[in-house]
C-alpha cells in the first residue's frame, strides 16, 4: 500500500510540472507541452502570443521518412529514381569507389576517378552521389516575416531589393512583400542560424539548417517522388515564383516575395523549394563523392555558403531544380554588396528525429 502511494504522488507530481496555464493573474507559465515533433520546454521569457507563432511553426514541419536517392546533377536520359538536373545531356554517377562515365570530361588523381558534369555559374555540379537518408523534419514553408518577429528581437541583416532601384533600408516592406505570412528575405547565413539558435532556446528542441542532402532530399519528394524537373511540378511556374510571374513589373499584383501555400506543393506537401526566396543550408560547399553516402555533412559555415532553390528575381529555369546550387563566397562581397546580396535570401528549418 505505501508503494502505491509513492507511485500515485509521483505521477500527480509529474502531471503538476507538464500541466499548462495562461493565466495572467497567478503568473503561472507553461513549462513543457507536447507536439508531434517532441516535447517542448518553453523558456520563461516566451509570450502567449510567441507560443502561438512558435506552436504553428512546429506543428507545420514535415517529416521526411528515412530513404535514399540519387545526390546531385543528374540527366533525364538516365533511367532510375530521382533523375534530372537540367544542366546535362548526360550524366555521372560514384558507384563503388568508381565513376561510371557517360561522355564527360574525366581524370585521375592517386586512386580515386572524379569527373566533373556541368559548370553552373562556375561551380560544378556532380557527380551524381547515391545518399542514404535518416527520418528528419523540415519546414513546409519558408520562415517568414511573423516568425522571425516572434523569435527575434532584431530585424535581418540585408538592405533592400534593388530590383527597380526601391528606396529605404527596411528589413521587409509592401512593395517587396510585407505580411505575417510573407517569406522572411534580407537574411544572411548568420542570421538564419541565429535564428535556429534563438528558437531552440525558446524552446528546448535543437532547431538547425537543413543539411544540403536534406534539403535536396526534401526537394525531390523524399520517398513519395514522381521524378519531377522542379519541386512539384514539370513546369517551374507551378511551384516556383520567379522572374516571370513575380519580379517583371513593379506595381503588379504577384509582385515580389509570396506566402507559402499560394503555388502548388511537392510530393511531401512542401512549398516553395523551387523559387520565392533562394534558402541557405547548413554546410558550406564542397566535393561530394563517393565516400558521401549517408547525409552529407560537409563543414558548417565558412566563407563559401550554398544556397538551394532559386529566387524570385531569376530568370534561368534551372535555378529551380532541385539538384542547382549556387555557391555564395562572402569574401568576394563589399559590405554593401553583400547586405544587397542577400536580399533574395530566406531559409527554412530542420529538426532531426
């Protein structure tokens, strides 16, 4: 009898620190609360308003099952999952300590072959890296403007669009997007890891950057892909707000930066990974090869970055495969330049399982 008792004030103790109030006149504040993603351990500082913010934000991440797909530049000619790029007639792909070659420029170097498949923008895409992937969670939309507020107490790092030579310095405004709702832009690398930082935190769950495999991963449809040429469609313009339908007249009433939910989803149900705003990764950019088989990691930060998906403001469409990377080197920039660089920049958050 004395054992149940114990038993019976140990669970009422438990249940009296998971419980939940808002009442304002005890001052009583949530400690812990349960989502599908884990359990949450709100910092003491977090409003009710933050936590509502925050609680959707959670609650909207995907789960991207535990897989595995093909990494990289690849052709539409060759048969298998995941397939294209739009940089390449043919294609290159690591296969056991060998790169099986298809009409492209190769050398040697000690043991190990490497080729290289297309040069975008000066950086080579490829070869084609087989990856297996843990189960992860990745944001269905971008992070945007009301969540940046409610996490942070700092506006962006960029200036402004220089589209059609706009005025001011505001992080965010009407004629490029301004909305609750709308893509956060104007943001740097540091800025975006500062913000997962900033919301594990508030939090206690570790927030981070998507790594570059599970971006594209994500991007690709994960285990539900139809092998489409962007994310979610074969026609850019479905799932991709880009130079044509969004950046060509000033004034116009798709103008600009957009909410997610407003073009159609991927595989997954995921917005935006083609156009909008190109998003930031967590890696830097380097060689993958075939020794990269399970979830790249590559080193996080420095002074090359990547970026993924394509911007509003870009007019080639295979800035919104999934496979294009655009390397950003921050020493390349002025102060200036740079703050007007990563004006077309946003991101969106992982969350390992």
């Amino acid at each position: 009898m004395k054992l149940i008792r114990i038993v019976f004030l140990c669970v009422a103790v438990q249940a009296l620190l998971l419980a939940s109030c808002d009442e304002s006149d005890n001052n009583v504040k949530i400690t812990t609360e349960k989502f599908p993603v884990g359990t949450v351990s709100w910092a003491s500082e977090v409003t009710a308003e933050q936590r509502t913010v925050i609680s959707d934000l959670i609650n909207s991440l995907v789960c991207v099952e535990e897989t595995e797909f093909f990494m990289g530049g690849q052709a539409k000619t060759v048969t298998r999952p995941n397939y294209f790029s739009g940089f390449s007639s043919k294609d290159t792909i690591w296969d056991e300590n060998l790169a099986i070659l298809n009409d492209t420029l190769s050398k040697k170097t000690g043991m190990f072959p490497y080729c290289l498949v297309y040069y975008n923008n000066g950086i080579p895409v490829g070869p084609v890296v087989k990856v297996k992937m843990p189960s992860y969670y990745i944001g269905k939309f971008e992070i945007t403007q009301g969540q940046w507020d409610a996490v942070m107490s700092r506006r962006p790092t960029g200036t402004y669009c220089k589209v059609e030579e706009l005025k001011g310095t505001a992080s965010w405004y009407k004629e490029t997007g301004l909305g609750t709702d709308v893509a956060a832009y104007n943001i740097s690398y540091d800025d975006a890891v500062e913000f997962c930082e900033t919301l594990s935190m508030k939090t206690g769950l570790h927030f981070r950057l998507p790594t570059e495999a599970e971006w594209e991963c994500a991007a690709r449809g994960g285990k539900a892909t139809r092998g489409y040429n962007y994310s979610g469609s074969d026609n850019y313009s479905d799932v991709a707000w880009n130079y044509y339908n969004a950046c060509t007249k000033l004034g116009n009433e798709n103008y600009g930066v957009h909410a997610g939910g407003e073009l159609l989803a991927n595989e997954l149900g995921i917005y935006d990974m083609s156009g909008n705003v190109s998003e930031w990764v967590a890696n830097s950019y380097y060689w993958y090869d075939y020794r990269d088989t399970f979830n790249p990691q590559g080193k996080v930060g420095g002074d090359t970055l990547i970026l993924r998906g394509g911007s509003w403001v870009q007019k080639k469409s295979t800035e919104y495969c999934p496979a294009n990377r655009r390397k950003f080197i921050k020493s390349s920039y002025s102060e200036q330049s740079f703050l007007d660089a990563i004006a077309y920049c946003g991101f969106r958050i992982a969350l390992s399982k």
